[in-house]
C-alpha cells in the first residue's frame, strides 16, 4: 500500500518510540515521514503530485511541529532536513557545484515578522524596525532550473533534484525560446550559473487543455504540473512545443564576474546578459512594505499571465547573506511569503444532479466544506456526465477543489491514492430527481434534461429566471418565496407572477403590509422593462443579453419576432443560427404564445426599440431581393421590409409577392420568379412599395 492509502490522522504502528515521547505521536511521526517522502516522490520525481501543495506544506509543518516539541523523536533522514526528491534514472545526474537549497515559508503575517526579527538578532541589529533593506520577489510556480554558462554559452541545464543531485536536461531547456543559447555582451564571465524557474504561462496553459477537450482527451490540472510533465520529455521537440518559459531570480556559481554587492544588482546584472529577469521586483527598507508589496500581488496575482504563489523575500546586501548563513535544507536570508492556498483537498461526500429552467440535469459535487482561495467551498459543478467521466471522481474519494479569486470553484480531479477500494463509479440518474420523469440525453450532446415541463424544479428556477436581475429584476422575489407561492400554489409558472392572489399572500408567514406593498410595487414596475430584459427572463435556451438586446433592437414589439422567420432572426447582427433556431421554435410554441398573451393583458411592455411609427404596409407580403442595390445593403433592405410587417426570405416561392432586382441578381431567383410569374421590381419600383405597400403600375 502507498503511504498515502493511510488515512492522515491515525499512525500505523507506535513501535520503537524513544524515550519520553508520547507513543502515538512518535507513530505519527513516523507516519508523517512516510507521507512526506511519498509525496516528495510523486512531486519532484514523477511528477505526478496527487495532493496539492497547500496540503503538502500542512504534512511538513505538523511533522515540524512535532521535531520542535520532541526533538528526540527527529531522525537524520527527517524530510524537514531534505531538499526535494532523489533524481529519476531518464536523466543523467549532475552534481551542483554549490547546492540548490529550497526556501523556507512563512504562511501569515505573524511568521514574516517572526523571520525579519531572527535576520535583524542574526545581523545583530537588535530590532526588527530597523532597515535590512530587503529585495521582494514574485513567488513563481513552476520547477526550478539551473543555467550554466561558459564564456558565454549555455553548457549545462539540470533541475534541483534533492538539492545536491539533479538531473541534466539540457537537450530539452535549448528548446525554450526565453532562455538565451549564448549571453549579450562582448564580455561574458569565464562561468556563471544562473537559478531560476522554468513555468508555463497560463494562456498557453489554456490553450494546451482547449486542445485536450476538442480531443475528447482528461485536462491538465495545472500550469506547474504541466509545465514539469513537458520539461521530462524523452523528445526534446515536444518539450520545444510546449511554450514553456523562465524566469531568473538568483546566481549560483560565478567565474569572472563584476563585484556585486547586492542581490538587487545581480538580478540587474542577468537582465543585462540577457536572461528574462521579472520586473515585478522592488527593493524595501521595512518589513511593513515587504507585506504591502504581498499584499498587492495577493490582489493582483491573477493580472499576470503566470501563475505565483507567494512572494520571495531576500536581504539585499551580499555580505548580511553570508553573515546570516543557511540550515541544512534552506538559506535564513531569504523567505517565501505564501500566499493562501488556492487548491486544497477535501471528501467528495456526493454527487447530486441539479435541474435548471431549461430542463438541463447538471452534476455536482457535495463536498465536505473546505477553506480555498479565499472562502468555503462545500459545492461546485461537475458540468455533465462526460466531465464527471473524465475527471474520474467518485462519491467517497478525496478529491483536489481548486478556487482561484472570484473564479467558480472546480474539483479537479481525486487523489487515487486514497480512493477506498470498491468506490463505484457514478453515473447519471435515470430519472429527474424532481419530478421522477425520464431524463433524456439527446444524441450529440453533452447535455441530459429533464424533458418534463411540469417539472417543479424547472417551474421553480424558470420563475427565478424570470424574476431575477438579468430578467425583469423584481426585487423581492427570490429563491425562497418563489418556493413558497409555488407550494401554497399562488403561482404555478411565470405568467402568474401578475395575477397573484394578494389576500392569500396577506395570512403567510414572512408578510406584513409593507412587505406585500412593496413586492407588488415590484411586480408592476418589472411591466415596463425593456423588451431585452423580457427575452432573456423568458430563458428561451442560448439567448443571453446581448442576442436579446440585438433582437430588441431590430423588432419593433416581440408579435414581430414571433411573425418573422428564423432566416429573418439570424439576419440580424449579433443573433447567429442557433440563437435564431431556437428563438423561433420559442416563439413558435403554443406555451410561449399563451404566455405572452397573458403578459400582454397583464400590461407587461412588449415593444422593441425599433421604429414602430412605419406603418405596415407589407404586412402579409414577401419581398425577395436579388442583386446589390444603390441605396441600400442587403440587410437594410431586408430590414427595410420586415420593419413594414413584411418578409423577406431568401428564395423565390408561389408565395412571393415580388422580386426587388439590382445589379448582378441571382440567376436562379430570376428564372424562379419568370417560370411562377412573379413581378419583377427595380429600385425605383422597390421605394414606391415600400412606400405604399402596393405594387407600381407595370
Ligand atoms: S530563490 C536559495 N526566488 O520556490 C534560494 N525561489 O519553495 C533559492 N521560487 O526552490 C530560491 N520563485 O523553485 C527563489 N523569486 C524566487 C522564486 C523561487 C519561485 C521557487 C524555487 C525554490 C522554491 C522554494
């Protein structure tokens, strides 16, 4: 069994704890080790990390935490005194000539502090106020790498590996295009290594799982982890494709350099070699602007199009580093300001299936509530059976929840590791788990619905739709008292929201007079939303704000958009085929018909921003036009028409009243309009019908 089959909280065995030590801790120290060097495997050799690093880091300090309160329970091999993980056999080993030490972190203001006043005690500068003079880094999340140049020329490139020990990928780093071959400058040092992160933007990221969906194929779950899987490529060329990218922040060995005196000035000094060295540095006096230089990046991280997870503080000066030294595993120079997590893992406790107004059966996942990215998530969408498949997770599995700034909370994937045996796979119900009915998925789609339209869930969110700020924003009608009309069956769907029984709303709990006052008062002015603002609460599928605004615009009252045609709908800029396909069949439909009907004798405003004060004149007509005319596009003409309640489809029929001909016409529309005896217009002809509605005289 991995060691992290083990459940985290209770230890194996207690055999063999010294003296002193509490038998269960010092079997939970050792089971912390166990973990620690499992995942330090799966991190740094494999890459294939299966916990975040936020839990990572939680193992570490809990084991830390132990070492400091039982000093004797700590072993010579501990994971607190190690750098990363033992290099893999893919790669030839190299050995760094000055180690590759890793940072230590502090995770709250409090241990910032705690880290300057140790600086300040160790530079003997007696209190922490007083100005070290630091460097401030942006924390980059990628994989460390090791540059190294001889006279100029990139001779050696090799991960960290266990900090003395990495492995040489060399062949793959010449394939990044940020990371020079040979140095700028006529005078290069005899050798310098340069240390730095190699990581994946985010936007070639995105691009890279865009890519993986369109071919049906499981998303990479992160930048860093894809960044590492493209670097421990057998072929260079993939890695080459990949758009991986550097960031220099440290030298190592250096031959034949300037005299530098500061950190602040090496990082000057690879900028001017040539290397990309980030920008987003800033070299402070006090402790309090190190943590308004975090505290801004916090804020910002996701401005940049890489990812950080911190903020790196370094003392400045050269020889305050040397006189500060290291401990085994990291220097006490230099820190990393983490920021709060943005992925952590918790239990999937289950999956349940949500209805929406369109009948839509969306998965999601009941998590066990989990603190991530800045709030408590304890839900999060699984999108559709397909996602839930791919991702592979399981009602019971630990499962990794990513919640970036105000981006929706994802569950990324489980960690099998920890999967208990015979966790069954999910599957999508049968039935709707509202109304009991079918669910259907149709044939080409990722989607399965609940095609009851008496469904009470749909009813229940179609009326929320409609209520709701995107919609005819009735303030005062929300989830709960939607719910609440619905089961006292005051309303049964949203044509009923204008004639509700007020003297039945009068004896339920939660209404005073005011309360009632005040939501009719919001009911009757929802009557004169625009027409926009009706379409979009009427949640006819795939019509948003902007489709809706465009339909709003171009039709005078919505009896317009039910007369036209779908070809007419998707005329219009902004509306595409699928919007118009399913706006007409909406239209079309003996509900939808009943339903504006009701909303018109309740008063609800049903008129479009177009120009209503043409008279229609070509009302009942089709007009086809053919050719480019003088005075007008081919949708100015078309709109020209259907604004005068006429149509204008794009073929000649018996149904045609006449055909308007301009320059270059359409062969078979003119031979159509011959053979069925269709008149024939000119411009001249075209304006005199658009102006009377009647044919001019032959
Ligand atoms: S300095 C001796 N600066 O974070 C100091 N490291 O958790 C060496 N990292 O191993 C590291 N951004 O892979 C440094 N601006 C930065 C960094 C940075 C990211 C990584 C690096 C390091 C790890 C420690």
């Amino acid at each position: 069994m991995a060691p992290g089959d083990q459940p985290l909280s209770t230890g194996p065995s207690a055999a063999g704890a010294p003296d002193g030590a509490d038998l269960s801790i010092a079997a939970r120290a050792a089971e912390l080790r166990d973990l620690i060097a499992y995942h330090n495997e799966r991190y740094h050799t494999l890459d294939a990390p299966e916990i975040p690093d936020a839990d990572y880091d939680a193992l570490v300090r809990e084991l830390q935490a132990i070492e400091e309160r039982h000093p004797e329970l700590r072993t010579e091999d501990s994971p607190t005194r190690a750098v990363g993980g033992a290099p893999s056999a893919t790669f030839a080993p190299v050995e760094h000539e000055l180690p590759m030490m890793s940072l230590d972190n502090a995770f709250d203001r409090g241990e910032l502090d705690a880290w300057a006043e140790r600086v300040a005690k160790g530079l003997d500068l007696g209190d922490a106020a007083a100005p070290v003079g630091y460097l401030c880094e942006l924390k980059i999340d990628g994989v460390a790498c090791s540059l190294r140049y001889e006279e100029g020329q990139l001779v050696l490139a090799a991960t960290r590996g266990n900090g003395r020990v990495g492995e040489d990928i060399t062949a793959n780093v010449r394939g990044i295009a940020a990371i020079p071959d040979r140095l700028r400058g006529s005078s290069p040092p005899r050798v310098v290594e340069i240390r730095g992160e190699i990581y994946l933007p985010v936007p070639t990221f995105e691009a890279l799982n865009a890519a993986q969906e369109a071919a049906g194929l499981p998303r990479y779950a992160n930048p860093r982890n894809t960044a590492a899987g493209s670097l421990r490529q057998k072929d260079p060329a993939i890695t080459a494709s990949r758009g991986l990218a550097f960031w220099s922040y440290q030298l190592g060995v250096v031959e034949g350099g300037p005299g530098l005196e500061g950190h602040g000035e090496a990082l000057d000094w690879m900028d001017e070699l040539g290397l990309p060295v980030n920008p987003e540095r800033r070299r402070v006096s006090t402790v309090d602007e190190v943590a308004a230089f975090a505290d801004h990046w916090l804020e910002h991280r996701h401005d940049l199009d890489y990812e950080i997870d911190g903020a790196v503080v370094k003392v400045d000066r050269l020889v305050r580093q040397r006189a500060l030294g290291s401990t085994a595993k990291a220097p006490r120079w230099a820190i990393a300001y983490k920021f709060p997590p943005e992925e952590r893992t918790t239990k999937l406790r289950e999956i349940q299936v949500s209805i929406g107004r369109t009948g839509k059966a969306t998965p999601f996942a009941v998590l066990e509530p989990v603190f991530v990215g800045g709030s408590t998530v304890q839900m999060a969408t699984l999108h559709n059976q397909d996602q839930v498949e791919l991702k592979d997770v399981r009602p019971g599995d630990t499962v990794i929840v990513r919640k970036a700034g105000d981006v929706i909370p994802e569950v990324l994937g489980p960690v099998v590791a920890e999967r208990r045996k015979g966790l069954r796979r999910w599957k999508m119900p049968d039935a709707c788990p509202a109304c009991g009915h079918e669910l259907v998925r149709p044939d080409g789609e990722a989607h399965t619905f609940c095609v009851n339209p008496a469904c009470p869930a749909q009813r229940q969110t179609r009326i929320e739709h409609f209520a709701s700020r995107v919609g005819m924003d009735i303030e005062g009608m929300g989830e709960s008292r939607v719910q609440l009309f619905l089961q006292e069956g005051l309303i049964a769907d949203v044509g009923d929201i204008y004639s509700i029984d007020w003297d039945r709303v009068a004896p339920l709990e939660g209404f005073g007079q005011v309360s009632i006052d005040n939501l009719r008062a919001a009911i009757e002015e929802s009557k004169t939303r625009p027409l926009a603002r009706l379409l979009v609460g009427l949640g006819i599928r795939h019509l948003g704000p902007a489709g809706a605004e465009a339909l709003a615009g171009s039709f005078a009252h919505i009896d317009d958009i039910a007369a036209a045609t779908e070809e007419d709908i998707a005329a219009i800029d902004g509306v595409g085929p699928t919007i118009a396909r399913s706006v007409a069949q909406y239209l079309a439909s003996d509900d939808a018909r009943a339903l504006i009907e009701r909303l018109r004798a309740a008063g609800v405003n049903l008129e479009g921003s177009a120009p209503s004060d043409v008279p229609k004149v070509l009302a009942g007509l089709s007009v086809v036009v053919t050719g480019t005319l003088d005075n007008f596009s081919r949708d100015e003409a078309a709109e020209a028409i259907k604004v005068r309640g006429g149509k204008s489809p794009g073929s000649v029929s018996k149904k045609t009243t006449a055909v308007v001909v301009g320059a270059e016409p359409g062969a078979s529309k003119l031979s159509k309009a011959e053979e069925l005896g269709v008149p024939m217009l000119d411009e001249d002809g075209f304006a005199h019908l658009l102006e009377t509605g009647e044919l001019p005289d032959a």
